[in-house]
C-alpha cells in the first residue's frame, strides 16, 4: 500500500450532514451552562445582570460564528481552530490554541460528569459522586467509540430530546407567571425587585461588576457553538451545510437562554439558597427542577431532572467528540505525539478519545473537594479555553481576509462571506482579551491559590509555551502573501468534478 492510500485511509470520514451539524453545535451549548451554571448567575448579577451578560457574548458569539462560518466553508479541514491559526497567524499560536482547546474541552467533559453526579444526588443523596462520574465517563466512551455517523445520530436526537424540553419549560414558565399555573408564589414580577442590602438591588445586584464578573460563565453555557467548524471536516456538503448551520443555530440558543433566564429569575428569588454557588459543597437541583418542584410538581421536576441528565450527557458527548477531534489532528500535524494521530476503520480517533477521557477523570476529585467547588472551578478552566479559541478564530478571520485580498482573490469568489467583517472581528478579539483578563476579578479581593489557578492559571501557561515553541521551531508570524489559501484536497477533487458536471 502506497503512502497516499494509507494517507487517505487514515482520514476523517465525511458522515455528517446538515441536521447532524446544527444539533451538535445546539446539543453541544445546552448542558450544564442552561441547566445549573444560570442559577449562580442570577445570583451574582440579578436577573437584570445576567440577561445583559449573556445578551452581550451572544452577540460576541454570533460574530464569532459567521467568522467561523466563512472560514469552515472555504477550508473545510480537520482540527479546523488549529488550522486556521497555522495558516493564518503563526504555527506557534496554533500549537497553543489546539492544546489549549482540547484541554478546555476535555475540562468540559469533567465539569459535565461532575453536574451529571449533581443531578443524581437529587433523587440519591449522599451517593459517592466518583462513582457516578466513572458510569457516566463509560457512556460517553461508548458513544464517541462508533463511528461518526452513529455519534451524529446520537447527538442529534440527545440534543433533539433537550431542544422539546427547553421550549416546553419556557411555555409551562410562562403560563406560571402570568398565573394560569401555579408557581408556589404570587405571580408577577416581584423577583425582579428585591432587595439584597449591602450587595445591591434587583434587577442589577453588584452593577456593572456583577455584569463583568458573570461573562466567563456566560461563555462557558455558549462554549461548543464552534463545533460546527469543527465538525465541517466531517460534513458530506460543508458548502451549503456550514452557514444554514451557523444561523439557525445562533438565534435558537439567544432565545433559549434569554428566555430561560427571563423565566427562572422571574420565578426563583436571586436570594434562593439552592441555586448553584463555589462555596456549596452540597448542591440541591437546577433551577428547572426547584421551579417545578416549588409548584408542588414533583413528578414533573423528577421528570424534568432526568431530561436535564440526558442533556448534561450530551453536551459531555459532543466535548469529548471535539477534544478528540483536535488532539488527532495535531497528531497528525506533528503539535502531538503521532501515536494519537491513528483512526480506526470507522473513522474514530480511539486513541485520542481515550487520552482525553483520563483527563475527564479529573471529575472524580469533586468527592474530595465538594461538587460545587469542582464544578465552579471546571467551568471557570473550560471558559478560559474557550475564549481564547474564540479569539483566535476571530485574528484567523480578520487576517484571512487581508491575505485572500493581498494574493489577488475577489470576494465574489468565497461561498460565505461574514457580514460583519471587520468591525465584528474586531469586536470579539477586544472582548475576549477583556473576559479572559477581567471577568475572575474578584479573586483578587479574596486571593487564594486554588482560585487563582482554576481562573487564571491557562493565561500564563499558554503564553509560555507560545513562546517557547516560537523559540524552538522558530516560526514567524505568517505574512499574507504566504499564506495557504489552498483547499483542501478531497473539496478540491469535488469542485473540479462538480465544475466538470457544469
């Protein structure tokens, strides 16, 4: 067997279509961000404070997205985040987004066994949450050991399961508001004006520092949308498929956690005890099920906490599908040892998917330290992470265009163009550098080390190794007139065979 055929044996296989795509990306950002993390948000901004942070990372979110979408669409290529910053910015930086985001991801997968053994405890208190950290880690190996079509269908009807629950609460929510249901208190929207003393007023509790301190979390619920990029690899029409994915996608998550946070900070006073806090040890249930649960339905919150663990699963699916993604590819490109670049001959980086399960298993430790301190400190690393991909898919972007230009191409000839393009671009690089340095700020008002680490920690991490392996490979910063602008080679056989049909 020749090399090219060993090549071409060992890729990606194209399993993926349309549907596939947009409820990975969808599945993908509705986990523990919707179902637990909102509760602590509403807490530390109020409801008024939390419906602005999210409100302003969608917007990030959505000009990150189509910047992504333009790129996906023309470069179609495994461990896409990664790519783009090797061809576009700096092999340096492409190194340390792609360790920085398969570690992210991985983290990912932690803080989702962690809120999965949260979850049980609301029917089985006082189990060890180890143990339900290892079942759970064995479902998501075995879903993400098939092949990438039977995870897509996997993916799409966990997340399709999630989507109908989402919109059924929201209505339910809804009719308990405005009083056709009960709510286990008056309706109205009295919640939005309670008095915290000291800490500040509903519906803005801590002002624009509360605001600030809650866009990490923010994040971390909108982390995974750019799995669409990720995944266009793996999609059998990345051309069509990647920007009709990219949209829809965007506008049903904005109404989803706006709306969801409308609801549950209507329904639940900022003051709740319950809702998710570091400083728990013991955490009772997501704000889904204290909502039913304070209606006097307990069968429906029963209902509803099972739902949401299928859902918290899901979004653990599809992180440990794009830390395993990316670990392979750079494998494949020499950022990783080569023994993780293997597929098997349904198309699954086993190697990779296993390598990031042992980082998963750091969710184990949640019995020592307590779920609430692990899951905070879980989010908080996976929300870093996934910031800085952000960013550098939005320098990828902005550089991108300059080089396509500089090399004589016309706009005319890319399939999807940002329509936001620079200013979005532009936007999102300056916020994301102001979330990762400035949305933990309240460490430093109480400084300990293990905050510190878990909030901060990535930064310093990540620039060192920029640095050293610039030093070692002596890379430079890609100039636009080097760049490859090429396609990649199985879209590129595709469009001569398609332009030959023509």
């Amino acid at each position: 067997m020749d090399e090219k055929q060993k090549k071409k044996d060992n890729q990606l296989k194209r399993g993926l279509n349309r549907r596939h795509l947009q409820m990975i990306a969808i599945g993908g950002s509705i986990g523990t961000g919707l179902f637990l993390a909102m509760g602590g948000t509403i807490r530390s901004a109020g409801p008024g404070g939390a419906m602005v942070g999210y409100a302003i990372m969608g917007i990030i979110v959505y000009c990150m997205m189509t910047a992504l979408g333009e790129l996906a669409t023309e470069y179609p290529v495994p461990g896409a985040f990664t790519a783009y910053a090797n061809r576009f910015i700096d092999p340096a930086w492409g190194f340390t987004n792609g360790w920085s985001y398969w570690f992210g991801s991985s983290m990912t997968v932690a803080a989702e066994l962690i809120a999965g053994s949260i979850i049980v405890k609301y029917w089985f208190p006082g189990t060890s949450s180890a143990l339900w950290a290892a079942l759970f880690l064995a479902v998501l190996l075995a879903l993400n050991l098939f092949s990438v079509k039977g995870f897509g269908e996997a993916e799409f009807w966990f997340a399709g399961i999630k989507v109908v629950v989402t919109v059924i609460f929201l209505i339910v929510g809804v009719l308990m508001i405005i009083g056709i249901m009960h709510s286990g208190e008056d309706a109205g929207f009295h919640n939005w004006t309670l008095d915290a003393g000291a800490d500040g007023k509903a519906p803005f509790l801590h002002g624009f520092g509360g605001i600030v301190g809650i866009l990490l979390v923010a994040a971390f619920s909108f982390s995974n949308t750019e799995l669409v990029g990720l995944s266009a690899a793996e999609s059998a029409n990345p051309k069509e498929d990647v920007p009709k994915s990219i949209h829809s996608v965007f506008w049903r998550l904005m109404i989803f956690y706006l709306g969801t946070i409308f609801v549950v900070a209507t329904l639940i006073p900022f003051t709740e005890p319950s809702l998710l806090t570091a400083s728990e040890d013991n955490v009772a249930a997501s704000p889904f099920t204290i909502i039913f649960r304070n209606a006097g339905l307990a069968a429906a919150a029963s209902l509803m906490n099972a739902v949401i663990l299928t859902s918290v699963l899901s979004c653990g699916n599809s992180s440990m599908y794009a830390a395993s993604r990316t670990m392979q590819h750079m494998a494949e490109s020499g950022d990783a040892p080569k023994f993780f670049a293997k597929i098997s001959k349904n198309g699954v980086p086993v190697r990779s998917v296993l390598l990031t399960a042992i980082i998963a298993a750091t969710a184990f430790i949640a019995s020592m330290i307590g779920d609430g301190v692990a899951y905070t400190a879980a989010y908080y690393l996976c929300g870093i992470a996934g910031v800085y991909n952000w960013l550098t898919i939005s320098v990828a972007h902005y550089r991108f265009r300059k080089g396509w230009i500089k090399q004589g191409h016309s706009l005319d000839e890319l399939e999807y163009k940002s329509p936001f393009y620079p200013w979005g671009s532009w936007l999102c690089i300056i916020v994301c550098i102001v979330v990762c340095f400035g949305a933990n700020w309240q460490v430093f008002t109480d400084f300990n080390w293990f905050d510190f680490l878990t909030c901060y920690g990535i930064i310093p991490i990540s620039i060192a190794m920029f640095f050293i392996y610039k030093k070692k490979r002596k890379t430079k910063w890609v100039a636009y007139e080097d760049m490859d602008l090429s396609q990649p080679e199985d879209m590129a056989e595709a469009r001569k065979h398609m332009s030959g049909m023509e």
